[in-house]
C-alpha cells in the first residue's frame, strides 16, 4: 500500500508559546467551510507532563498557524488543575462539533529513555490530588463547541475506575444512535473474549448514557499487533463501508497502523481488515524524538478532493501528515495481497 509522506514533515513542531514549548503530537484535524481545523496536544514541559489542547487553521492542510495564542481547552477548565488533557478526536453532527478527549487527572514526569516508554515518577501536588489511585487512571469525555474555540463539557463516556483511550465519535448517528469506539485496557480475560488491550463499539442516544461496550476488533497479527490495538482516526463514509484506521503495537512498543471497514447500517460487523500494517515507523522523525521512539500515531484524517489526508502524531514529539487515495486504500483493504 503506497502511502506518501509529506516532504515537509513534520508539518507542526514544537515552540512558539511556553504551553507547547516541548511537545505537539496527536492531533484532532477536521475540514469546516473548506479550510482545515487543527487541535493539537501539547506540553510546555515534561516534568510533569500537563498537556493542553490548541487550535489551528490551514487552507492546504499542511501549512498551520495559530487561531489563538492561548490554548482552546486546559486542564484547569475541565477542574483538574494538575491534570493533563490528551488525544483529541474530532467530528461534526448536525451543526455542532463534538470532541473526544483522555484526561488524567494528575499528570506524571516522564523522563525519556529510547528504550519504548519512558521512565515516569509520580509528582506530589498539594490539596490531596495524587493521593487517590484513579488521580493516575485515564478517562474519556466528550466537549462540544460551536466554534473550535469555546468547548463545554458534555459527559465522561468511561467508568472512572478503569483506564479507557482512543475513544472516537463516528461522524454521524446510525440508526438513530451515535456510535463511538472505545479501548478500555481493564477489560481483557476469558470474559471479555480477549487477551489484551483490543476496541470495542458502544451506543448512545443523548451522549450521555452509554450501553455496554461489544467487542469489535482484537490483536490478531502478532508480528504486528502482540501488545495491544486501539481505533485511531473518527470514521470516514465511504460507498464500501466505514474506514478506521486503527494502531497496533509489538512486544517492542512499535507502533504501526492498520485499517478496517465496518458495515455501513451495523458498524459491528467488520467487512474487511487489514492482515499486514500499512503504514510503520520508517524515517528518522518517526523513529527518533524526546519521548517514545518508533511511534506514528494517526489520531485525524480528512478527505478533500478523493484524498485521505492522515495526521499522526510521531515520537510523541510533532506532527506529520501522509496521504493516500481514499479509493484506493479501501480497495487494497478489501483485495489485500496474502
């Protein structure tokens, strides 16, 4: 599968303002009135790691600059002021747009190792924040806005005594419902039919009140995928079903990505999925950088004008994009060479 990186890459680096002095990765990316929204999660240090979201425009797509000087979403805003605000996923639904996020209510220091994860050491904070166990547990929300720039926050979409990422909106209700995938890493066992991390699919009809997650994709390639998968970008509609892109990850903490086609009217049925990854850590960017070498991490994708343009986050450091056909990609999904 030819995906093509961008020769600016990466395409939004580090700087500019003490909030995302160190680090930008991991970003929320959506096309409005044709130009292209960026939410990037940042840090100004790493000890301790408070991240923060900030809002970017481009008119190409590869070319951002800031809306404000200021993040759009803190920490502090959602009343974690030690916490750290992680992974955004955006969509648009009837007129509003609907983030997902992670958040930690303490953020840790991490101290890079280039060994896979960095060491990390819990910080005290005065007021009694650290001092609970799930003060270090991640859950996932959901914030609306009008306008990209003030978010109000909807609902936590987890329980909160369990870790649960990569919780992603699909772009539009099916059925009536809206649809999000979801990674809880506490559900995994004999029964939860599965042995590691893996995605699962739940329903809702207000946001609000979810049902119980089903199990819709587990680690099934070791080469690839040993440790754990996760869904990565919002779901894009196409005419042979909905395209996730997914990550996996190897017993050596590479992370690689992959994809899926789920039935248009009942996402819970995958059509298609990739056996082999169809993107890996290849140049130095993605290989090398202040936090978790051989990372790529896609977290937004948009379509303009039959391309798919991929952002992903790289080393846990900056922000690149690839590009690929978006018919040819589900073609190579559907035919994919054994």
């Amino acid at each position: 599968m030819k995906i093509t990186r961008h020769p600016n890459n990466p395409i939004v680096v580090p700087g500019g303002y003490e909030w995302r002095k160190v680090t930008v990765f991991n970003p929320a990316v959506i096309i409005d009135n044709d130009k292209f929204y960026m939410i990037e999660r940042t840090a100004g240090s790493l000890t301790p790691c408070k991240n923060f979201l900030g809002l970017l425009e481009s008119e190409d797509g590869v070319n951002f600059t800031h809306v404000k000087d200021e993040p759009v979403l803190t920490p502090d805003e959602l009343g974690f002021p030690y916490g750290s605000v992680q992974d955004p996923r955006l969509v648009k639904i009837d007129g509003t747009f609907y983030m997902n996020y992670a958040l930690r209510p303490c953020a840790m220091n991490y101290y890079p190792t280039n060994r896979g994860v960095p060491e990390r050491s819990f910080p005290s904070y005065p007021d009694g924040w650290g001092e609970q166990e799930v003060h270090w547990r991640t859950r996932s929300s959901i914030a609306k806005s009008t306008n990209l720039i003030d978010w109000e926050f909807v609902a936590d979409t987890t329980p909160l005594e369990i870790n649960d990422r990569d919780n992603i909106l699909f772009p539009e209700k099916i059925n009536g419902k809206f649809v999000m995938l979801r990674r809880p890493e506490e559900y995994v066992g004999k029964e939860y039919g599965t042995e590691k991390a893996a995605m699962w699919i739940t329903y809702s009809e207000d946001l609000i009140h979810w049902e119980e997650p089903k199990l819709l994709a587990k680690g099934e390639n070791p080469a690839w995928e040993s440790r754990k998968i996760g869904g990565s970008t919002p779901p894009i509609k196409t005419d042979k079903g909905w395209l996730v892109l997914y990550h996996g990850v190897d017993d050596e903490i590479v992370y690689r990505m992959g994809a899926l086609l789920l039935d248009l009217d009942n996402p819970e049925k995958v059509i298609a999925r990739t056996k082999n990854f169809i993107m890996e850590p290849e140049t130095y960017y993605e290989k090398f950088g202040y936090q978790i070498p051989n990372v790529i991490f896609p977290t937004g994708n948009v379509v303009k004008d039959g391309l798919l343009y991929i952002y992903y986050g790289v080393t846990d450091t900056a922000i690149a994009l690839a590009t690929v056909p978006l018919d040819e990609l589900v073609d190579y999904i559907l035919n994919e060479p054994q």
